[in-house]
C-alpha cells in the first residue's frame, strides 16, 4: 500500500473504528479462563464476561468478517486481571540460548524481555502493545511484536536480540509471523491476512477476511489461522492458505450458542500449530468437544488425541522430534502442563504443582520445556526436563 492509501485508511478507521482480530488466540483463551488459578470466575466476573462475550457475539452477528474487537478483549482483560506482576508467553530462540517473554508490572505497560537459558543475563529489550506474542527470526537475530505507533493503532515492529535496532515495519498490525526462511513476515490487520518482506516493503493481501493465531508451516509454503464468524455467524475455524493467497480451506472447529439471554462462546479454539514435517495441525478446543486435536494438512481427516474427559484445554505445541504435544490443562482450578504422544497414548501430568502452570514451550532440541506458573506468588518463566523432571524458576520480576 503506498502512503497515500495508508493515510486514507488511517482516516477512516478515525471515524469508523475497526474491530481487530487480537494477537493471539491462546491469549484469547486464557482471558476466557483457559486456566490461572487467581482467575477464577466468581460470580460477578462471569457475569461481566458473560455480557461482554454476548457483546462480541453479537457483533459478529452483524459483521462476521471483522472478527473479534482487542477492545473488547481489553475490557474482558481489564475485569478480570488483578493489579499484579504478570509474566506470560516463553518462546525459545531457534538457536535455544534465550527465551523470550512479555511481562508487564502493576497494570503498567507490558514489556519484551530476554533471559538465557540458564537464567542468567535477564534484560527488556522493549515496551509493546499489550500482551502480543512476540516472533524470532529464524537466525535469532531479531524479534517481530506489535508497538504502540499512537493512541489507537499498533504497529508491527522488529527489534534486534540485545534491544538495539527497534524499527517500524508496518504502521498497523497485528500477530506478526516470521516465516521459516526469514525472507517474509505475515500478519493481521482488520478484517484481512498481509504478508511482507521481512524489510518492510511490498505489503500485500493474502486473505480479506482474516483470523488470530499466523502460523506458518516448515516449509513455508502454507499459513494456518484462526477467525470467528465465517462461513457461518457462529462459527469459529481453522484456515489454511498457500503462501501466495492461493488454495483457502476452511474447517469448522467451533461454534457459539445462545443460552436463552446472550451468546456464547460454547467451544472456541486454541492454536493453531505445526507437527514438525509440516502433515498435521494441531489445536485445542474449549468447553464442548474440549480436548486437543490433530487435522491433515489439507484439514481432512480430524482426530481427538485427548481422553473425553472435562477440562480447560490450551496452547498446544508439538516435541521437535514430532512425538509428542504438550499443552496446558486446568480440571479443578489450577492449570498443568500435560504431554501426550501424538498417537493419542502416554498422556501424562508433567508438573503436579497446585499453582498455574501454562503456556509450554519445547526447545529446539526437545530436551526442555519452558513454561509460566505461579507457583513463588508471582507469574514468572520457569524451565524444566522434557520428562517433568528439574523444575527450576528462570525469571525474577518480582511484586
């Protein structure tokens, strides 16, 4: 898009504010109550949630394509997140010396920081746009999170590893995606799916009714996502589409219901993510049909790996070797991170702990997982074997 066109675009949204799909629909989930143990819906919150998720709804139902509104989300968020420390969403560098994470202090603003691997050189690298999930570059270079550009809008930004170099790639964007050869960057504006080169030129549309949750395959020659409100007004699902706008499939995994007063979310889904040879997606699904599944590439052939069992199912993510995927689940209040092997066998509690823990992240070499709990009082990153075992806290944000 050329200047001109942007500065158009900027106007209109001025006077016609659209709704955005936000960053990331794990994040989506967890505000949902996907599982942290001071987050428990009492009664006053679930009713503030229940009118505000029938709000979104309902405005689906009168714009499907827009997808879900961040400033509704920020309202839902803003209800229910105590006035705290807050340490969310690990993510291993490819080349696994540092993790990265998103933390804010006190409802301040949130921050993007580094820590290695062994816990040690802990450093923030820079304020950004609420709670996104930031992307690496696949060298490990550079790290791709939304910015605040003004008082509405947030734009796509990189930054490089040590915190130097901050640059603004895109003036309005949403969960950036780094795609595998590290020549093109996607993401989510309004209604649609963009892609760029990894300098910021060469904006293009992939896909104008968009989603949460890019994911690009291996390969790179396929993006997964999520939306809410299409084909149908209650529906939420999985898409796949080739790298050039071509090949758009569509599964329903999702879908709202109406309850006698307002809608509700009944089943919405956490995910998507890519076995590692790029044959299968797995997602979670919340609430009726929850557990986590796996579909072929091509979106057919959809199994449930997990037990039928009730809980609060999120944030998959699968082993390196393509063996296992661990996840997030919360049955009696506090959320664990749970593995299963891929053939739906061996499910198995790797961290037994009576606080939250959330949000796994493997390695690269498949020897760790990287997790958030609570468990010293405050959200903090914590790492430990890939069979449960040595469990040691990596961060210090403190109260």
């Amino acid at each position: 898009m050329t200047d001109v066109e942007l500065e158009v675009t900027d106007s209109f949204e001025r006077v016609f504010p659209v709704p955005v799909v936000d960053a990331d629909w794990d994040d989506v989930l967890d505000r949902a109550g996907a599982g942290h143990r001071h987050r428990t819906w009492t009664f006053p919150r679930l009713r503030v949630v229940a009118v505000a998720a029938g709000i979104l709804v309902g405005g689906l139902l009168v714009a499907p394509a827009l997808g879900i509104g961040s400033r509704l989300l920020d309202l839902i968020q803003g209800q229910r997140y105590p006035a705290r420390s807050e340490v969310r969403i690990s993510r291993w560098s490819p080349d696994g010396r540092w993790i990265a994470f998103v933390s804010r202090r006190d409802r301040g603003n949130w921050e993007l920081s580094v820590v290695n691997a062994d816990g040690s050189g802990q450093r923030t690298l820079t304020r950004i746009a609420g709670d996104a999930t930031p992307a690496w570059s696949p060298d490990g270079r550079k790290v791709a999170f939304e910015g605040r550009r003004d008082g509405s809008n947030n734009g796509l930004y990189v930054v490089n590893a040590d915190g130097s170099g901050r640059e603004m790639l895109a003036r309005r964007a949403h969960a950036p995606a780094w795609s595998p050869d590290g020549r093109r960057i996607a993401f989510i504006w309004g209604p649609k799916v963009y892609v760029m080169n990894a300098d910021g030129s060469e904006h293009r549309i992939l896909v104008k009714s968009g989603g949460g949750s890019l994911r690009w395959s291996p390969d790179g020659r396929t993006l997964a996502f999520l939306s809410a409100g299409h084909p149908c007004n209650t529906c939420f699902n999985l898409h796949v589409v080739n790298a050039d706008g071509s090949g758009l499939e569509s599964l329903a995994v999702g879908y709202s219901t109406w309850n006698g007063s307002h809608w509700w979310e009944a089943a919405p889904v956490s995910g998507p993510a890519w076995s590692p040879d790029g044959k299968k997606i797995a997602f979670a699904r919340l609430d009726k049909g929850f557990g986590i599944y796996v579909v072929k590439a091509d979106l057919s052939g959809l199994q449930r790996l997990t037990r039928n069992s009730p809980g609060r199912y999120a944030a998959p993510a699968w082993s390196p070797d393509g063996r296992k995927i661990a996840f997030a689940l919360d049955r009696d209040g506090d959320s664990e991170v749970v593995v299963i092997n891929t053939d739906g066998s061996g499910q198995r509690n790797l961290t037994r702990d009576p606080a939250d823990d959330s949000d796994p992240s493997w390695s690269p070499d498949g020897r760790k997982l990287a997790f958030v709990s609570d468990r010293d009082g405050t959200y903090e990153v914590y790492v430990m074997n890939a069979d449960g075992s040595a469990q040691r806290r990596l961060t210090h944000r403190g109260s």
